[in-house]
C-alpha cells in the first residue's frame, strides 16, 4: 500500500512520473486529460518536474482538490501555488479552473471523473478540506455533491475554505497520495488499524486506484 521513498527527491521524482503517465494516457485514451492539483510543502517538487514533461498540456485541465477563500496574490493561495510552480514552461498552456472565489460546479461536473487526483495529508488526517472538527465533515464524506463549503478556525492556516467532497475525490481514476515523516506514516497505519480519519474513509474505498507516496524525511 505504502510506496516508500528514500527521499524528498526521490518522492517527487516518482510521483511527477506516476501522474505524466496517468495524464498521458489519458490523452491518448479519450483526447483529453484532468488533473486535481493540491496544496501544501510535498507538491511543489512533484509541479517543478510537472511543469517540464513533454505533455501536450493543451489537453490538460488542472483544478484543485481544495482552496483557502484568500486572493491568489497571497501566501496561503493553492491557487498561487499551482501558478507558480506547475502552470510555467510548457505547462503553461494547460487550461486551469480556480475553486475560488467563484466555483463553476457545472465546469468541474465536465471533468468527472477526474483523471488524476493528487492529495496530501495532515497530521490529523485530513485530505484536501476534509478537515476533523468541522460540523459538516461528516456531510463532506457522504454527500454525493462535489464542492463543499468549510467554516473559518479549523486547520492551519484557520481560514475558511472550499473543498472537493469525499465523492468528487473518488470519482478518479488515479489518486496519488504524497505523505512525509514518521508521524504521517504512522496516521496511516492508525487508520489501517480502524482509527475513523478522512484519510482512513478514502484508503477503505479507493481500492487500488490509490498509491501512496512516502518518504521518512519531514
């Protein structure tokens, strides 16, 4: 289940080729391709590589798994994230849909189900928003919705957020899940064990669409 990487190098590297491959295939099997990007410290070696694989990257859709309700001039924006890093060189003609501050649910209902998702992991077990402690987490992970709202004061940072619900999450095809240190890897063996986290929710259902990506190294 676990994909151990000797390295912060070594994780990028072998995520950034999971997901060209996933995305090229994709290409060549249905003319286009999707991709849910995320935020957070694992992915932005993962874009840097990205951003330079001979894609053809017009055919490619990227959105996010999850969004702070902050401009992307500022520091906590995935969206300034995903810019920055993925969308450059020739990834840059990739077409890229925000979640914030106006979601089109009718444009990301195009893009199910996704090609690729890709995920990290908090160390209380939340994937994209899903985020212990909030009322609707519970809502978040049954709802057959793709997009729900998260209340300000939960997670670091404690803003208010969007975020693609349990469902949209599963509807792809390919779920990369990239995850650092030993006190995320052993939240997954908590949940392996029974332990009821976000996380835990999509490893029971995913099946074998999902790889998790692990390096012992924070």
């Amino acid at each position: 289940m676990i994909e151990s990487q000797h390295d912060k190098d070594a994780l990028a590297k072998a995520a950034a080729l999971a997901i060209e491959v996933a995305l090229a295939d994709a290409i060549k099997a249905r003319g286009a391709a999707s991709l849910v990007a995320t935020g957070g410290r694992s992915p932005g070696p993962v874009y840097d590589r990205l951003s330079v694989a001979g894609l053809d990257w017009p055919l490619v859709v990227v959105t996010l798994s999850d969004e702070r309700n902050v401009g992307e001039d500022q520091s906590d924006s995935n969206a300034r994230l995903v810019r920055t890093r993925l969308l450059k060189g020739p990834a840059a003609t990739a077409c890229f849909l925000p979640l914030w501050p106006a979601p089109d649910p009718a444009a990301l209902q195009t893009l199910i189900p996704f090609d690729v998702v890709m995920l990290g992991m908090g160390e209380d077990g939340h994937i994209a928003s899903l985020l212990p402690g909030d009322p609707g987490l519970e809502d978040a992970l049954t709802t057959a919705d793709l997009l729900r709202d998260v209340p300000a004061g939960l997670g670091r940072p404690p803003l208010a957020r969007i975020t693609l619900t349990l469902t949209a999450i599963l509807s792809a095809r390919a779920i990369f899940l990239l995850i650092a240190g030993e006190t995320k890897r052993e939240v997954i063996e908590r949940v392996l064990a029974g332990e009821d986290l976000p996380v835990g929710r999509l490893i029971a259902q995913a099946g074998d669409r999902l790889r998790i990506f692990w390096t012992p190294g924070d």
